[in-house]
C-alpha cells in the first residue's frame, strides 16, 4: 500500500510542478497519466500492487467525470453560451443520433461479429465526447469563443443523453422486453434518466447557493472551508440523482450550470479547488487505466477493432459534425475542427464498465473496441490539440 502511494503521490507532485509548460506543449496531461500507469504497470516495471478491479474503476471514472462536469459548465460564460447556442444545440439534437446511427452502420459493414442490439451499443458507448480530454482545446483562448463554448457545452451533455440509451440497448440486449413493452421502457427510461437529473441538480444547487450566499453576508465560511462547498455540491448531486434512478452526470452538469449563473461574484474562487481536485481524480483515472485496463488488453487487438475505433474517431464522429452543422454558419474549416475534436475518454469507460459488468455474450469483445478508441484519441487528440488550435485560431483571426 505504501509503495503504490508512494508511487501515485510522487507522480502527482511531479506533474502539478510542470503541468503548466506541458500543457503548453503537443503533450497532453493525459497522455501522460496514461504512459505513467502503463510503465509501472504489470507490462512494464509491475511496480504498481494496487488491485483494481471494475467496480474501482467505475467509481472513480464516474465521480472524475461528474466533478469535471460540474466545474467546466460552472466556470462557463452565460453570455457566450448564449452566443454559442446554435452550435451545441445542433450537435447534439442532430449530430449525435446520426453519429450513433453511422456508428451502428459502419460495424455492421465491418462484420465485427456482434448482434444487432450490440452493435447499438457500441455505436452509443463511442457516441459521447470527453470535456476532460477536451480540456486542452476549449480553455484555448485562440480558438473562437463560440467554438469553445459549444464544445464545451456538448461535451457536457452527451454523455448524459446517452445513459438512456445505453440503458434501453442493454434491456434489448437481455431480452427483457420486446414490441410494446421495448418502446414503453425506452420511454419510461429517457424520462427517468433526464428528468430525475434535471430536477436533483436545479434544487440542490439553487438551495446550495442561497446557504452559500447567507454564510457569506454573516461570515460563517472559513478559508480553509471554502475550497469544499463546489466538490461536495458536485458529488451530491451526481450521487443523489443516481441514487433516484435518474442520470447523475445531467445533475452535475445542469447543477453546474445553475451554480455559474447564481453564483457570479464568488464564482472562481469557489471553482479554483473544486477543478484541482478534478485534474487530480483524473489523474489517478488515467494512472489506473494505463496500468489495469491497457495492459490486459495488449495482444487481445485485432484489425477489425483497430479499424473501427480509427473510423469512430474520424468518419463516424466528422461526417455527422459537417452534416449538423449545414447552414450554421460555421465554415468548413470549423465544422472539420468541431468534428475532429470529439476526445473519447471518461464516459467510454464508465459505459464499459456498464456493458462488462451486464454479462452480455460479447461485452469483452466490446470493450476491447472501446478501449482501443479511447487510447487511440489520447494519443491523437492530445497531439494535435495545440497545433491545430493555433492554426485554427490564427485562421479565424484572418477571416474578415
């Protein structure tokens, strides 16, 4: 126990010195974590004893990406995001049922040995895009504010539009209903799911923040104390709308939302903990992918997997973009952008977890597909977020 704290506490000291310079450079914070986790894993040095098994790793993917999502849509622009309206909206209520439907039609077409319901699945598993992964792109100033806040904004939904889904693939695929009873569940599903998740963030932020507000006007919230309010907000949220059968991540992100307009005087201060504690779970997320994920799945890869996940990341998310965004406004050059900045990360694992852990004849061979998309865009994103920012960026900048 001591060597791996030693070992996970040493890392994050060394990298919270640098994180700044590396985050300047083509090398992303998760790329990394990543490398990190698989050098001191059991296909490198096997340093690390820690036992992770999916339950683990479920836990802290899922609380990483509540937190982040709470933090990313607090720390959001309310005027820009009205600006930047069109983008995500049209990302999301167009481009993201497309993309789960290309999805679903290229593995088909590339025989991945699935039934029809998992391939669904699958299509919807690599559908959500990664706010976290993102990180590099939509915090860059270069880029136009409207890009960034709309990808921002759908990073921080889709996720959370696609548990339903998942959810009504994973009784299809169990059999658990059929005609009728599929389409009554579906329905019954979708409305738990975002509405139970809508109304536990909304409320318990909007209660939060008028308790925050009074011990302000009477002093009552120490120094130290006042890096714990958002953390615990967040998780609460995620937790309770959970714990109510509803989508845990649409109550952190809509509570986040909330918390960044109510909230606008004490806003960074009480985010500035709350998004260093995110960095740090996402982290040791990445750390234990690297180690427990990656390297049981080396020598397991096979060229229809390797396939898809590289099409998943290109034609399947792009093509759906540029269709989307038809007439928006958005030119060519930023629909590419907007397209190929889909990251995939966080919400993959956790709904692997999901499928692997329902015992679907071919929930292994599933989540070697996601993880081969995911570890795919870590590389990929994470080396071309800065360049192709700043080539966008300066683009934008000449544009009249």
């Amino acid at each position: 126990m001591y060597e791996d704290l030693a070992l996970l506490g040493g890392f994050v000291l060394l990298y919270s010195i640098v994180a700044g310079g590396i985050e300047r450079s083509w090398i992303s914070g998760p790329m990394v974590f990543t490398a990190f986790g698989v050098l001191i894993g059991p296909v490198g040095l096997d340093l690390l004893s820690l036992q992770t098994d999916r339950e683990t790793l479920q836990m802290l993917a899922e609380l990483t990406l509540a937190l982040v999502l709470f933090t990313d849509a607090a720390g959001a622009d309310p005027g820009a995001l009205r600006k930047a309206a069109r983008i995500p909206v049209r990302l999301l209520l167009i481009g993201l049922p497309l993309t789960i439907a290309f999805g679903y039609v290229v593995a088909r077409a590339l025989d991945l040995d699935l039934s029809p319901v998992e391939l669904a699945l699958l299509a919807t598993m690599l559908a959500p895009t990664d706010a976290a992964l993102g990180k590099a792109v939509v915090t860059n100033t270069v880029v136009p504010e409207d890009v960034r806040e709309g990808l921002n904004v759908e990073s921080g939904l889709n996720d959370g539009i696609c548990v339903p889904i998942l959810f009504v693939f994973l009784a299809l695929a169990r059999q658990e209903g059929a005609g009728e009873q599929a389409w009554s569940l579906a329905l019954k599903l979708v409305a738990q799911e975002i509405g139970i998740g809508l109304a536990v963030g909304l409320v318990l932020t909007a209660i939060v923040v008028g308790l925050l507000k009074i011990a302000s006007r009477h002093h009552w919230i120490s120094t130290t104390w006042v890096q714990i309010p958002v953390v615990a907000l967040a998780l609460t949220c995620f937790a309770s709308a959970q714990l109510l059968g509803g989508s845990g991540f649409i109550a952190a992100f809509t509570g986040g939302l909330l918390f960044g307009s109510l909230e606008q005087r004490h806003r960074k201060r009480l985010l500035l903990a709350a998004e260093g504690t995110g960095d740090t779970f996402a982290l040791i997320t990445w750390v234990i992918f690297g180690s427990a994920v990656i390297g049981k799945a080396i020598g397991h890869f096979s060229w229809p997997i390797v396939i898809y996940a590289v099409l998943s990341l290109t034609l399947i998310r792009m093509l759906p973009v540029y269709l989307a965004l038809a007439g928006s406004g958005v030119d060519n050059a930023g629909k590419l952008f907007i397209g190929w900045f889909g990251p995939r990360g966080l919400a993959s694992i956790v709904f692997a977890v999901i499928v692997v852990d329902a015992n679907l004849p071919n929930s292994g061979a599933i989540a070697m597909v996601v993880v081969s998309a995911i570890l795919l865009s870590i590389l990929a994103h994470g080396l071309t977020a800065n360049p192709l920012a700043r080539a966008y960026g300066a683009r934008a900048r000449m544009r009249p």
